[in-house]
C-alpha cells in the first residue's frame, strides 16, 4: 500500500526529503495505514504535509520551532497566497487534519510539540500543570472535568498575563469581572456557572497555598438559575419510536448506534458511561452490566433484555476486528483507537437529523430524564429512581416529582382570586 502512495507523489517525497520533516514520511505513512484509511485519504493527507514541509523548510524552521502559532501561520497567510505548486494542497479541512496526524506522529518519536489550539506560555503551561496536579490527587476529579476547568483557567491566565509570570497579586477584583462579562457574552446561565466555578476552585486553591485571594473569589457573580425553575425534557413514546426506527439496522455501524441508543433508553447511561463499556462488563450468565459512573463510582447494573440483545447483534454481526476492548469500536478510520464519548453523541446526534428530532434531542442527557419520567409516572418510588440512576443524594432525584403532572393536579392549591 505505501508503494502505491510513493509512486502517486513524487514532487511530495522531493519536498519532503529537502525538509526537516524527512525522517518522518515513511512514520506518517505508516501511521495512517495502520488506522484502516484509504489510499485516497493518505495521498491526500501526504501531499498535505508535503505542503507544509515545503513550507517550513523555505521559513528555515526546525522540528523544535513547529507549534501552534506556527501551524496557525501556515493556514490562515500561506494558504491563502500559496503559489508553491501548481495542484498544491490548499483544502483547509483536509489540511488540518492531516497536521493533526502530524503532531502525534511527532509526539511518538519523542519531539515535544505543542498540544492545544491555543499557544500557551512556559509560565501559564506551568500554572495549569499544578492546577491539574491537584485537582486529580487532592480533589479526585475526573478527566473530563480537569479538562473543562484547566480550559478556562487557561483562557482566563492569557486574557491577564499573555506569556508574562502569573502573579495573582496583581489581579483585582475589576479585572476578574472584566474577564467574565468579556467571555461570557451571550452564554446561558449554565455555561456562565461553569467559568465561575472554574475559577473559584483555582482561587481557592492559590489561598490553600497561602495566597490572599478573597477578594478575586468575591468578585465572580453568583449566577441566578434555579434547578427547579423548569420542566426536564422528557420524549413521549411516539417519539422515542420515530428515534430508534431512524436506525438501519442492516448495517455494522446501525447495529452499534442501535445498542448505544437502547443503553441510554434502557439504563440512563450518562454519553461518558457508554463509552467506557467494556467487553469484560457484561456478564452474560447473569445478565449484569458493571457501569464505570462518575468519581469512579462502579457499579453492577441488571442488562435489559431489549439492551441486550442490541448489544448481542452488534458483537455477532456488526463489531469489526480490533485489539480495542471497548465495547463499541471505531468503524471508520482511524480505526483500533479508543472509541471516546463523541461516537455516542454522534450517533444519537445524526439518528434524531434524520428522524426530524434534532429540535428536541440536543445531547444525550434527555434519555435519563426520559427513563426518569416514565418511571415516576409508572409509580416507581424515587430511591428505586435514584438506585438506577446512580445519584449519590435523593435530593437530586426529586425533581422528577414535576414531571408526574396529574398527580401534581391532586395537590395542587386553588388559585388566589378564583371564582368559587
């Protein structure tokens, strides 16, 4: 296969072989063979970085000099002037693309290149770094929460020190709420509420290591939105019907978006949870799911027989093959890489565009208030509720007692000023 590629490019292999990235091309075919993409895919994605080499080779930069202000530079000035060859590769997606392949080709060689969209400073990299430390050793959070708060403590770190030494005893209160009424123009409550409580958590951190941070930590804006204020959404029957039939079920990657959707109707996964299934986690002989939750939490859930089934016709007929222990694999390339959360919000994203849902189905926490809700009205107790949705507190639970709306007219008091 990669002799194929060789003999389709050689002006890419000549711009190669005069740049610093000549050690890396037969790395880089490799890499994207080993991930099941086409011969297509990886011509064009090699003659992309050809471009790029080229390019960085007429810049007399070095492999230790490509980061993301760099790769910035290449797309948003050089493509849009490029003259380097007459068929150049100038399509900005597919370019993009392939220098993210790039970059973890790099990576694996062991050259240290930047990761993130944004370029970091050496002293904000370093403040995240701690930040992050404690976070996962102290506070025990998990991945995707770390992520969500370094992503905006970082933004917050440029927008007041850019690459200068972070030195909080410089930030005053205005700063803070300059910070926040600039980035968080026309966010919703629920979003503006992540930030704040982004930069509390850093704040306090800093004062448990002896910084004076009071007044910053005053400054952030108690964000006003009452978690009983609103119905949950909830999907009627007809609808959850018009979702599962979008699935085409002749087909391997049917067959898995089918098993993902019966997991979050049947059991209120939570997108992560879904991903993190294993092979090993069903237990046929006792029909039980082990369910990896949140704060590591781990527990032993009964496996619907509709769930199970699904999930039977997708390993039988449909999973491909692959060392990946995952319960539900990639289909397309890259292939053998871990299947992240994004394979379920994708499938339920793109079932309920093609079923005329997407109006209604936003993400995948709906099908737990769903199964919540049809529970409450089938007259579930809500600690059976709370057991199958793993809340740690009842409290969380209870505010599926508005969605029982004809047991609510039972206790519901007159209006004031009604006609007796």
């Amino acid at each position: 296969m990669i002799e194929s590629v060789h003999s389709l490019s050689p002006l890419a292999y000549q711009w190669f072989a005069d740049s610093p990235l000549r050690t890396s091309a037969d790395a880089y075919l490799r890499y994207l063979h080993e991930r099941g993409y086409a011969v297509r895919t990886i011509k064009g994605y090699f003659n992309g970085i050809a471009h790029f080499a080229h390019w960085l080779k007429a810049q007399e930069a070095d492999l230790t000099d490509i980061n993301n202000a760099l790769l910035k530079r290449f797309m948003d000035e050089h493509l849009q002037v490029c003259r380097c060859a007459p068929r150049c590769r100038r399509t900005r997606y597919e370019i993009r693309a392939a220098l993210e392949h790039l970059l973890i080709v790099l990576r694996a060689k062991g050259h240290c290149i930047q990761a993130g969209s944004v370029p970091v400073s050496a002293p904000v990299a370093a403040e995240l770094e701690r930040f992050d430390r404690h976070l996962e050793e102290v506070r025990g959070l998990a991945p995707s929460t770390r992520s969500t708060r370094l992503r905006c403590l970082r933004d917050f770190l440029i927008h007041c020190f850019g690459s200068a030494p972070v030195h909080l005893k410089a930030l005053e209160a205005a700063d803070v709420i300059r910070f926040i009424n600039h980035y968080t123009v026309d966010w919703v409550p629920a979003s503006i509420r992540v930030v704040t409580l982004s930069l509390r958590s850093y704040f306090r951190f800093r004062a448990s290591q002896g910084e004076h941070t009071s007044a910053l930590i005053a400054a952030l804006p108690q964000v006003a939105q009452w978690r009983l204020a609103t119905l949950p959404p909830v999907l009627s029957s007809i609808e959850i019907e018009q979702l599962l039939s979008a699935f085409d079920r002749q087909h391997a990657t049917g067959k898995r978006d089918y098993a993902i959707a019966r997991c979050l109707l049947d059991l209120g996964l939570r997108r992560t949870e879904v991903a993190r299934l294993c092979l090993d986690d069903v237990d046929w002989r006792t029909g039980t799911l082990t369910i990896r939750s949140k704060g590591k939490r781990i527990d032993v859930m009964p496996l619907p027989g509709s769930t199970g089934h699904a999930i039977a016709q997708y390993l039988l007929d449909g999973r491909p093959t692959t060392t990946r222990r995952e319960l539900f694999a990639r289909h397309r390339p890259p292939v053998n890489a871990p299947a992240g959360p994004d394979i379920v919000r994708n499938a339920i994203r793109y079932a309920a565009k093609r079923c005329g849902l997407e109006h209604r189905i936003r993400g995948t926490h709906i099908f737990r208030h769903t199964l919540a809700g049809r529970l409450v009205q089938g007259g579930a107790r809500f600690k059976e509720i709370a057991d199958l949705l793993r809340h740690r507190h009842l409290d969380t639970t209870t505010i599926y007692a508005k969605v029982d709306l004809k047991a609510l007219t039972q206790v519901a008091l007159p209006w004031p000023g009604r006609l007796l």
